[in-house]
C-alpha cells in the first residue's frame, strides 16, 4: 500500500465501516412507554447534552422547561454551538422561564446583520451607502484583494451574551457557576476539539457558534476557533469524563439534504458540513447506554436559519417534552428533594453573582495609544461612575458602526479590593481594510432602443492618519465619466468638524428635446471642479447629518456633437460654451432613513445654495445664484410603505443648454418622459410612492416589493412662469428589489404629454 491512491482508497473503507457500524447503533430514544423507575441509594448523577443546529437549537429551551415541570434535576450541562448558548445561559443560573424570555426579547431578524442600523452611520457613510450598494465591499491589503471574514455578524449576539452573563463575569472555572458547564470548539488551525472550561464565559459561547464562512472566528488563548458542531456536535463523552452517571441528549441537528439541493456549490456545501457533523453526532449516540436517554424534537421542516420562528421552535421542544413525560419519571425527584435540589441551585448562584461596583477605569486594547484618544471620545462610559449596561451597548454600536472593526467587544476586570472594575473595550481591526472598494451598477432601458449603462468604483482609504484623515476616489465609466478624489480631515478637539479639500471631472452626453419629445440635438458636457468645504456635524457623532460651506471653483464646456439641420445656425452658437464659475457653497443634509433603498421609516432632507460670479469669454462676468432642495419621508404600517418625495430648484436666468440647468424625466423623476427632457432654471416636482412588501425572500435581494408611483412636476425658463395648471403627471407600475448591486424596477410607466411603455432599472432612481 505504497501508493497514495490505494492508501486513500483504504481509508474511505475504512471510515465507510465505521460510518455504517455507527448507524446500526441504536442509541436508547424517548418513548412515552419507558417510564420504569430505577432505585438506587445515591441519586445518579445526571449530565444533559445539548447539540448544535443553529435556529433549531431554540427548541432546547422548551424541552429545559419540560425538564423543570418533570423535577428532573441537571447536575452537568455540556453543549455545542446553539447548545452550548442555550446550556450556558441555564449553568449560569437562568431557569427555563428567564431563558425563554430573553430569547424572545431579542431581535432574531436583525440580529446577524452586518452593518449597524443605518441611522447610527455618520452621514458621510449614509452618502455612500445612498449611492453604492454596502453588499459588494471589498478590501486590500498588503497587495491582495481580500472578503470580509463572515458572511453574517455576530455582534449583536455577543451582546445579548454579554447581558445575560453579566452576572456571572467574575467567574473564571465553569465549574463554579451554578451548574457545572462545558461548552465545545474546534481549533480551526488542526481540527481538534477543545472543551473550554474556564475564562469569560459569554466568549465561550460565542466561540462554539462560530460557523466557519458565516461568522468570524474567536482567537482565545492563541487559538482561532470555530463551530463545534464541526468535530463533536453533541457531547456525549465530555459529559462522561466530568464524571456523569447518566446522560440525557437532546439532538436537534440539521439532517442530511434531499438530492434535488445537491445541484449548485451551496447545497453541495452544505452538504458536506452536514455529513461530517452527522458522522461525530452517529460516534457519540454509540456512547449512550441503555440507562441514558436520547431526546430527538420533531422539528420537521425548520432549518438552522429560521431564528424568525423562535417562539414556534420553543413550542415545538416543550410539546416533544410533554409527549415523553413518562420517559422522564425515573430521572424525577420527589417534590420534597427537588426543591432542595434548586435551593442549592439558588443558593450556588447568590455566591457566584458578580455584585454592581463602579468603574475605575475605561480602556481601549486593538488599537495604538493615539487612535484610543481619539475613539474615547465617541464614547459615552466615563470612568468614575457606576456601570450602565445600555450606555456600554450603544457605545460599542456606535464604534461598530464606524465599519472600521470586524470585532467589537467588551469585559470588565474586578479589581482587588473587588469594589471596582475596569472596563476593557476590545476592538479588532477588519483585516480586509483599511482599504475598501464598492462597486456600483447603473442600467436603464425602455425597451425602445433607448438605454444607458454605468459603471461606479469608489476606493476609500480610512485611517490614513491617527487623527482619523480620510482618502476617497471614485471612478465612473459608461455614458457619464468621471472622476474624482476628496481628502476628509477631522479637526478639533471632539474631531467631530472636519476639512475637506475635492478635485474632480466629468463628461456626459446630453441631448435637447422638443416639446413632442424629439431629439433636436446632442452635445456632450465636461467640468472640472475644485474646492475646499469646513464642516460641522448636526446631532451628536454627526449621524444626525452635516452641514458644510466652501469656496469652489468650476470650468465648463458645451460641444455640439449632432444636430437637427431644421434648427437653422443659431442653435449650435447656444451649444457650444465655455466659461468658470467661482463663489461660495453652503450644502446640509439630513438622512434618518432606515433603508436607501425601499425605505420603510425616515426621512431625508438636502439643500445646497451656491452664489458666486460667472465668467464667460463671450458674454463677461455676471451674478450667480444657485439654489436646490430635495426631500424624502417614508413611513411604514406592516408590509405597506407610503414614500412622498419632492424637489424645487432655482437658478437666475442662463441660455438654453447651459450646465446649471435644471431637468426632469426618467423612471420616477417624471416617468414617461425621457431623462433630461423637461428643461428650465426653476422647477418644482413632488411624488407620492407605494410599496408593498412581498412576503417572498430571496437569497440576491433583501426585500421584493409591488407598487406604483404618482409623480407632477415642471421646469421653466423663468420664475414667473411657474403655474400649477402647467404641470406635467407620470406614472409608474412596478416591480422592484433591493438587491446587493442596488434597487432593480420593472415597471411601467406613462404620461399624457410623454409616452408608455416598459421600463427596466437598476440602480438609484
């Protein structure tokens, strides 16, 4: 067998026996009939396992409550994964009633989001999440492109464990808890199983949940670990070795997939993980004897995802260990002796609990001394002061949000004289950064040969000083390109105000249309533009919004490229111009919007005000006066979102053609006119959205939507035009996603004065 073909040929023989050998095992399953008593002088010893499953692990609290309700007293609790969660929090003291209410108090459909809620990001993470989809981020370092580490976030999780653990922190061996504890990992790095015993153990717990690909791995004692679930999904033979003299297992693992989901790289993925945690899960029910017990919750069609149905996989645990009562009399104590049993219980738990001290100290570990200066300030948690649990949350979601840290953690050290302790915010930098890239799609066509492709690049270097400077470059190829790069240093004690010098050029393709809708011309447009803004936050971390105001100057250019030959000599002198513009800007933005795209609740308000002079070669210079305003509102009953939008600009008098110009037209900004087709230096327009919410999911899109939109506006060459008798309506029917490269419509569109047809979008409207 020198070969390493025929050695690994044998090995597959060699594992296929065992694999077999372990199936014609029968481990000892409840039956409501198995309800023999055992006498015995001692009570045994009774050890309860706890398996992983992700979601489907929730129903190991209605089964605890069963256990409760039947007197069973559990003296050694060992789990994996959504076990070891579970088992944890009950060793920690939590009964099964306190257990399922924290479950239930948490918000399982946000809660492995990765980014924070949208409006706790500083408006200027809200402008490029507004602009670029946040799904398709990528980072670079040291000369590679690098992913982020998990697919999902697990900080809202590490909180939740850390407040329900809380009063167990000063712990440090699991054997001092109230019940004895024992949670399972993998050691990602050689694939051996540890069995953490001691420590922080709201770390632990987390530590066993670490999916590999799904959430980031744990590095604890010089170890990166992962899932348990990976080489020892339901523990038998720990609970052996901390001495257990009979085992209740409780096995709610995902069982193997039907063929028709072996047909992509997901199913087959997941597959394989499911095989190799059936095989550790086969190897430990052969350890079961005839005086143990295996519970097996029918969780039928459940996956490992469905935290949504928290409350029905509890149920289901509790009805499963209803309908084996009688298989859990012979573990029964007799009510006398059970109350004793959790009199002790309590009492164990009195001595462990951690008392309400002050904190003495607040310290930063992950980041060098002079960027910890500058994150102490976003915080809130001063030293000298009792703990505040809820202000230590909002503090580290405000440090996650930054999107600078894959890990944002926190512990507390007791101090000797146990009086104090030291709060010790942990951070890890995400290895993917500190340079970041999004890509971003633009696409429009309706079906009629008229369409439109672009292609956005954004590169954002972070931390490009300790004072927190900041580097960005965006790229766009397609109809319109352009280019441009802003360099943002905060400045200030409170590093809250902020400089920002930008440079940038762009050229596009416009065309003039007649009042029918014909194309009379076609010219392309460029600019360059450069400036200097100083600006200040409104509300606290500047998430509320930012107000900015700056000197900028601008060069602009008009070529003709094809004109109608009807329109006689004139038009192409209008069209083809040059000149610069020079003055003052004053921009303010606020966006509480819980969504860019598809908002269900807030709002959005932007006003940009820029007065200057204008320099013509041909014309000289005159006064400049610019002035724009757009607003959004979205509000949200159940799966129904009314959205009202609006938009007034105004310019003093310019020529036909002129860049300041003012347009209307395109999906939802005047659906069924063409993109730039209404025209003028003073417009208003004002659009009432509806949306439902499909209650269909979708593995590409984060919510699909139906709906339509009703939109008026106008746009004229003066001021004193303006009349309402004078707008024009378009409408919209349509179909839409959020998905990871932004907003997708199809949708049809129509206006009396423009045209109908079929629209297909993607991107920002």
């Amino acid at each position: 067998m020198k070969s390493p073909y025929f050695r690994r040929i044998f090995c597959l023989v060699l594992t296929t026996i065992g694999i077999q050998a372990a199936a014609q095992a029968t481990p000892p399953v409840a039956q409501p009939s198995s309800a023999a008593t055992v006498d015995a002088p001692e009570r045994p010893r009774i050890a309860l396992v706890l398996s992983g499953g992700g979601a489907r692990g929730l129903s190991h609290v209605g089964v605890l409550r069963v256990l409760e309700e039947a007197r069973v007293p559990v003296d050694i609790v060992v789990g994996t994964s959504m076990g070891a969660i579970v088992g944890g929090l009950y060793a920690s003291g939590l009964d099964a009633r306190q257990l399922e209410q924290a479950v239930l108090a948490l918000d399982w459909v946000g809660m492995f989001e990765r980014n924070e809620p949208r409006q706790q990001l500083s408006q200027r993470q809200k402008e490029e999440d507004f602009e670029l989809a946040p799904l398709t981020e990528l980072g670079f370092r040291d000369g590679e492109f690098r992913i982020p580490t998990g697919a999902l976030s697990s900080r809202s999780l590490e909180l939740a464990l850390r407040r329900n653990t809380h009063h167990a922190r000063w712990i440090e061996r699991f054997d001092e808890l109230p019940t004895p504890f024992r949670a399972v990992a993998t050691d990602l790095e050689t694939g051996d199983p540890v069995v953490l015993g001691q420590g922080d153990l709201a770390t632990a717990l987390r530590a066993s949940m670490s999916v590999p690909g799904v959430f980031a791995p744990v590095e604890r004692d010089g170890r990166v670990l992962g899932d348990g679930g990976l080489v020892n999904n339901l523990p038998v033979d720990i609970a052996r070795r901390l001495g257990a003299d009979t085992v209740i297992a409780v096995n709610i693992g995902t069982p193997l997939a039907g063929r028709e989901t072996l047909n992509s790289l997901v199913g087959i993925t997941a597959q394989m993980v499911n095989i190799l945690t059936e095989q550790n899960v086969r190897r430990n029910m052969a350890l079961l004897a005839p005086t143990d017990l295996l519970l097996l919750p029918e969780l039928g069609r459940h996956t490992s995802a469905d935290f949504s149905r928290a409350a029905d996989l509890i149920r289901i645990g509790y009805d499963y260990g209803r309908s084996i009562m009688q298989a859990l009399d012979r573990f029964a104590l007799q009510p006398a002796q059970y109350e004793q049993w959790l009199s002790q219980r309590r009492h164990r738990m009195a001595a462990a609990r951690a008392p309400d001290v002050a904190v003495t100290q607040v310290v930063f570990e992950g980041v060098d001394p002079q960027r910890a200066l500058a994150l102490a300030r976003r915080v809130q948690s001063q030293s000298g002061r009792a703990l505040d649990l809820p202000q230590v949350e909002r503090d580290l979601r405000a440090l996650a949000a930054t999107g600078d840290f894959e890990a944002v953690d926190y512990r507390l050290h007791r101090q000797a004289d146990n009086a104090s302790e030291t709060l010790t915010i942990d951070l890890r930098e995400n290895r993917w950064g500190p340079n970041y890239l999004r890509i971003g799609l633009d696409l429009r066509t309706d079906f009629s040969g008229r369409s439109a492709f672009n292609l956005r690049l954004s590169h954002n270097r972070r931390w490009l000083s300790r004072s927190g400077a900041e580097w960005r470059n965006r790229l766009q190829l397609g109809r319109t390109n352009a280019v441009s790069t802003e360099l943002y240093q905060p400045w200030g004690e409170d590093g809250n105000r902020f400089l920002a010098a930008y440079v940038g050029a762009s050229m596009r393709p416009v065309e003039l249309f007649a009042e029918t809708g014909q194309v009379l011309a076609q010219f392309s447009r460029t600019g360059f533009d450069m400036g200097l803004d100083f600006g200040w936050p409104l509300g606290l971390l500047n998430n509320l919004g930012e107000a900015r105001l700056g000197l900028r100057l601008s060069h602009r250019k008009t070529s003709p490229e094809l004109v109608d030959g009807t329109l006689g000599p004139a038009v192409p002198g209008l069209l083809r111009q040059r000149w610069r513009e020079q003055g003052v800007r004053l921009a303010i933005v606020s966006d509480q919007l819980d969504h860019a795209n598809f908002p269900s609740d807030g709002y959005r308000v932007q006003a940009d005000l820029f007065g200057g002079r204008r320099i013509d070669g041909v014309a000289g210079t005159s006064r400049l006066s610019r002035f724009e305003f757009n607003a959004t509102a979205a509000r949200r009953w159940g799966p129904h979102t009314v959205n009202l939008g609006g938009r007034l600009a105004r310019t003093n008098q310019l020529p036909v053609g002129a860049i300041d110009e003012f347009s209307l037209g395109g999906f939802q900004q005047l659906s069924g006119y063409h993109p730039g087709q209404v025209v003028g230096n003073v417009l208003a327009f004002g659009r009432l959205t509806y949306y439902h919410r499909l209650p269909w999911s979708s593995v590409v899109a984060r919510a699909l939507f139906l709906g339509g939109s009703l939109e008026a506006g106008n746009a004229w060459r003066h001021h004193r035009d303006l009349r309402l008798d004078d707008l024009r309506v378009g409408r919209s029917l349509f179909i839409g996603a959020d998905t990871a490269l932004g907003p997708l419509y199809l949708s049809l569109v129509s206006a009396a004065r423009g045209y109908s047809g079929l629209y297909l979008f993607l991107g920002r409207p």
